[in-house]
C-alpha cells in the first residue's frame, strides 16, 4: 500500500486545483466483492462521476434503463457507461488507480475475476485518451506481466532494483537514530532491529 498512497498522496495535492481527478480502487483480499471486475466498475464510476454532473447524469440514465435499479447492469454495461464518462471534456487529467491487482481472484474459471479486469485495462489503454492516466501496482504474477508489459510506457519495480534492500536499511536506521525510545536501547539491540527489519521487508 505504500507506494500507491505515495502516488495518491501526490495526485490529491493537485486535485484541488481543479487540475486532475482521481480514482482508486484496491483489491482487498479480505472482501471478496472487492476482487472483481464489477465491484472494480462500480467504485470507478461512483468516485468519476462525483467530479462532473454530466456523468453523474450518463450514471442516473443507466440506472433509469434498468428499471430504477430493479434489474441489475450487466459488466458490460458498466463498461460502456465508464467510456462515455471517461470521453467527459474534464478539466486536466484522469487518473485510475488499481492497487494489489494480484489479489484479484485468479480461480479457474472462462474467463476468471483477474482476466476480466485485464481486458477492461487493455479497453481503457486502448481508447488512447489523451488525458487518462492507468496506475496499477501488483505483485509480478505471470499473467499480470504478459497482458501489462505491452501496455505500459512506465514501470518500478521494487523486485528488480538492486538499491531496495539499502534503501530500506538506510530509512530503518534513520528511524531507530531519531525516535527517542529506541535511542535508548544498547547499540547491539538497534542493529539487530535494524537488520532484521531490513530482511524482512526484503521478502526473506
């Protein structure tokens, strides 16, 4: 979660301006209608449409369609819905943010919760829309990488850099040097906390 709160923190500060909009969403393990495609769908246009009364009124006509929310939208209905908000003349630029999309469900299925969501991001990059941006963070799981690297014009990762491990020591070091509690431990006791906080957060 750090590194996307980093880059939400960031895009926020300007949201205020009226310069950019921003919409997250974060596929929590824990809540399985939190790991698919329509829970995805329907937090992106909710959290959208709060920034523009035109597309609160392509959401309302949706609902009206479907007999005042008596029968249920089809994912494929959210889909449209979703490019017509996106296609809104909005001021500055959009951002979509999926986080931990390795925790969206990847079961045996035709297609699964996972490779729903990918072809909805190979849509989105697809409509080459000037002003949207796509952030997603994700562990390096095989099908991620197959359908994304083709995608992306940016990636970090934290796998791959070679100066992680240091990084993490260095700031765990700066922390156990400042907080006023933990100056007090014997300087033994602050480099095995030191150490072992390193390794862990290294995925040993």
């Amino acid at each position: 979660m750090a590194i996307s709160s980093s880059v939400i923190n960031d895009i926020e500060s300007t949201c205020a301006t009226g310069l950019t909009s921003v919409a997250y969403y974060y596929f929590d393990f824990k809540d399985i209608e939190k790991q698919n495609l329509r829970g995805l769908l329907s937090s992106l246009l909710i959290q959208l449409c709060t920034w523009s009364y035109r597309g609160y009124d392509i959401l309302s006509n949706l609902y009206g369609d479907r007999a005042n929310g008596l029968r249920q939208t089809s994912e494929g209905d959210l889909i449209e819905c979703l490019k017509k908000v996106l296609a809104l003349p909005y001021r500055g630029t959009v951002y979509i943010i999926m986080d931990a999309l390795d925790e969206c469900l990847n079961n045996p299925g035709m297609p699964s919760p996972r490779e729903n969501v990918l072809q909805l991001v190979k849509e989105l990059v697809g409509l080459r829309h000037p002003d949207l941006r796509v952030c997603i963070t994700s562990r390096p799981e095989v099908d991620n990488r197959m359908v994304l690297e083709p995608l992306v014009s940016h990636t970090v990762s934290l796998h791959d850099e070679r100066g992680q491990k240091d990084d993490i020591s260095s700031y765990v070091k700066s922390v156990v040097e400042t907080d006023e509690n933990i100056r007090k431990w014997r300087e033994e006791d602050k480099q095995l906390a030191i150490d072992l906080l390193s390794q862990k957060a290294n995925g040993t």
